[in-house]
C-alpha cells in the first residue's frame, strides 16, 4: 500500500486520524513516571494504538511488557521485536492453539483462562515442561463480563494449572467496574489468602482500566496494571476524569460538506469513521476547538454536528477536528494514521495490527 505523503496538516484528505505525537508521547511518559512512584508494574494494553512504534516507546519508558487482546494483535507485535506479551482472552479451537503454541516459542508469553474448558485446550497443546505457557486466572471482581465468580473457584483453576506439567501458574488478572476498587482489592486479597493456604504462591495480580489508573494505589495487593486508552484518551475518558482536553492526542480532521439549515452542518466522517458509543455521553464527539458543538447523529458516510450553540460556527469547506467518544474504535477503522506536531506532518504510520484474527 503507498502511503500520502503530506508535509502539513492542510494537504491531509479527510477524514483523518490525526496523532498529535507531542502529547501521545507526554501521555506515556506521564503514566510510567505514576507508576514507578507508586511502586507497580505498567503493562500497557496496545489495543488503544495498535502500533509497534509506540508499543516499543511504551516498553522504553519502562513498560514490562505488553498486552493484547488477540492473537494477530501479538503476533503482530512479536514480529516489530516485542518479547513479553500478555494476551487477556479465552483461547480456543486447534487453530489458535496451533498459533499460541508458535508463539510462546518466540517470546515471554502468557495468556488467561477462566473456565475448565479453555485449559483443558491449553494443557493438550502446552506438553513440554521445558516450555511452558504461563497462565492467568482471569477474576470477575465486579466488571461483569468474563472471569471466575469466586476465590474458591480461582483456586481450583489454580490448581489445575499447576498439576499441569506444560502450563505455569502465572497468577490473577480481572478487568474490574470503574469505580469500585475496594471491591476488586477485597475479591483479591481473598483469592490470594485462599491460594496461599493451599500452599500455592501467586507470582503477579493484574488489573487494569485507563479511568482508575490515578486511583491504582487503591488496589494494593495488585503487582501490575494494564492502561490501554491513556495515551490517546478521548472525550469519555476526561468525563472519567482520567486526563484533560488538552491531553488529548487523537482527533479526526473532518471537512464540513453542508450546511442544510443554520442549526446543523454535515462532516464527512459518520459511522464509518467515529465510534458509535456514547458511554454516557450527549452525541457521538465534539470539535476539540469547540467543545460547545456536538456531533449528535452519524450515518454511514455522515455526521450532523449540532450548531444550535453558535449557528454561524463553521461554513462548507472549513475543516475541524473531531474529538471521538471512544479512541479505540476509532484507530480500529483506519489503515493508517498521521503523526504531527503542531501543523507538521511528522510520518504517516500504518495501523499495523488493524484487522488481525484470532
């Protein structure tokens, strides 16, 4: 694929993803810095950025490693020279165990389970002592979607695990409600009191979530925490209060196409460019120089910004960038992204684990 190469933000077509690198790369440094004070572990969750280039930054910064949440997402980054990977997902069927296995032959790798049936892929595929694939028992401790429901029922996985001769017991991991940390921290400090009286040692304790991260002191007897939208953030995660509008790295430069009455004009950017989701929020963005003017309806090919707070705020042919609801989503859509600072185009950057399987 031949890459634009535009020398200034005004040669970028649009709709675009445009990264302000200055503030993608504060963002990160940020986070590392908060971390290392407060004494745990980063392990950046790359699904926000889906980029070698900042995967390697984040690793530089002090990172111990990565998360995916697919096996293309990793593989991926093995190929870019990554060499320790998180993958938090059930894996199941021969073909994606053929592909762990690939895998965890290249790099420090370790995944999660939370039921019998995906360690029992795991433990036939994973026979080689001398080669073993670390596991996670992934915890429910609030978030409600995947994860054992209670301490006893992560020790038995617990213990499977470590009866298995290819598998290594690598400890807990849990996605936890935003917001409810002493939960989380009860549910497992409870899991881990109850592994220790069956004698088994409980090596890392994972969590995660960009909205709680400056709360992560919170959770004590986590070792690690895995951020994934911070070094983007968007327009939710500052209603979380998780960063600011002027931390924000990723909008989407628009152009204006019509104006059919004072009060609404069209971008060309609709579902097909920004995400759907609100989380909580009144339309599907806002323009990061306007924040007053909302996107508040998306079809395919177009977005209807709401100009009944200043009717007279742009004309057709005026192009603005677009701050997104949900930044993840958003990187997910494009095959490309343009780093820039200040009005400077500083590289066009292929969105290298877009679209991967499994």
């Amino acid at each position: 694929m031949s890459l634009p190469q535009p020398r200034t933000l005004a040669e970028i077509d649009t709709p675009a993803v445009i990264i302000d690198l200055d503030k993608a790369l504060a963002n990160l440094a940020r986070a590392q810095a908060f971390a290392d004070a407060k004494g745990f572990a980063l392990r950046p969750h790359i699904k926000t950025h889906k980029l070698p280039f900042f995967a390697r930054k984040q690793v530089a910064l002090g990172a111990v490693g990565i998360t995916c949440q697919k096996i293309g997402e990793a593989e991926v980054m093995a190929d870019a020279g990554l060499t320790d990977i998180l993958i938090t997902y059930n894996i199941l069927g021969a073909a994606k165990l053929a592909r762990l296995k690939a895998l965890n032959a290249r790099v420090t790798l370790s995944v999660t389970a939370d039921n019998t049936a995906v360690l029992a892929g795991l433990v036939e595929t994973f026979i080689d002592p001398a080669r073993p694939l670390t596991v996670l028992v992934e915890c429910d401790t609030g978030g409600g979607r995947c994860g054992v429901q209670t301490p006893a029922e992560a020790l038995a996985l617990a213990q499977s695990i470590v009866a298995a001769p290819g598998l290594r017991f690598g400890g807990l991991m849990t996605f936890p409600k935003v917001g409810k940390a002493a939960e989380s921290q009860a549910w497992l400090a409870e899991a881990v009191a109850l592994l220790a009286a069956h004698d088994i040692t409980c090596p890392r304790i994972s969590t995660g979530g960009t909205p709680d991260f400056q709360k992560a002191g919170d959770v004590p007897v986590a070792t690690e925490f895995r951020p994934g939208t911070y070094i983007y953030l968007d327009r939710a995660q500052v209603a979380m209060g998780a960063g600011t509008l002027d931390q924000c790295a990723l909008t989407v430069l628009t152009t204006v196409v019509s104006r059919p009455t004072p009060q609404r004009a069209i971008l060309d950017a609709g579902s097909k460019t920004l995400s759907s989701d609100l989380f909580g929020q009144q339309g599907f963005g806002i323009l990061r120089d306007r924040p007053e003017l909302t996107l508040s309806g998306l079809s395919e090919e177009h977005g209807v910004l709401d100009l009944s707070p200043a009717p007279g705020a742009v004309a057709v042919g005026d192009r603005v960038h677009v701050l997104p609801n949900h930044a993840c989503v958003v990187t997910n859509l494009f095959d490309y992204v343009y780093f820039v600072s200040g009005d400077r185009v500083i590289d066009v950057v292929p969105v290298a684990a877009r679209g991967r399987v499994g």
